[in-house]
C-alpha cells in the first residue's frame, strides 16, 4: 500500500470517528428542542473545528458535509462551512420539507 493511501484512509477514519462522537452525542441529547444546547454536543463540534482547522478533510467528507448540510444518521444534519471553520447540527425534521427531500434522495 502506498503511503498516501494510508494517509487517506487514516484521515477517513479520524473524520469517522469525529462525526459518530458528534452523531452519539445528539442521539444523547435528543430530548432537547435543538442539538447545539448540549454541551457534549458542543465538545465534539469543538473537536471536529480543531481537526478541520489543522487537517484538510478527505474528499468523502468535503463532498458530504462542506458547504452543504449532510446526514448524520437518520435524525440529524450536520453542515460546514469551510471559509469560517463552523460546524452546524440541526435534527432533520426542523428543516423545511424541501430541504428534506433533497438530503435524502
């Protein structure tokens, strides 16, 4: 295996493990009107914003989740913004109906 492909998949695995904290902890915090009240919540999107601000994410994950809303399991959307370094997370059912349709097709 080639050293970049390591690389890749070691990125990818990193990212996967910060998006399923972030995924645990909403499932945690469902019980809440909005997953970014939570504190836990918050600590894994704090994470993810320091993997984001000193690693350029794999190109799975910017096709997913930069600057575009992406599914974080089936009850929750998780957004980057990569020019300002913001994670969002929303549950899929505050968004309008549209933007529903377009996630899950």
């Amino acid at each position: 295996m080639s050293a970049k492909r390591i690389y890749l998949k070691s990125k990818q695995l990193a990212e996967t493990q910060l998006l399923l904290s972030i995924r645990f902890a909403c499932l945690m915090a469902r019980q809440l009107e909005h997953p970014m009240q939570c504190k836990k919540v918050m600590e894994r999107i704090a994470q993810l914003n320091q993997y984001l601000h000193y690693t350029q994410p794999s190109q799975p994950f910017f096709d997913a989740y930069c600057r575009k809303a992406g599914m974080l399991g089936t009850e929750f959307v998780l957004g980057v913004c990569p020019t300002h370094n913001k994670v969002a997370v929303c549950k899929l059912s505050q968004l309008s109906q549209q933007q529903q349709h377009t996630l899950t097709q």
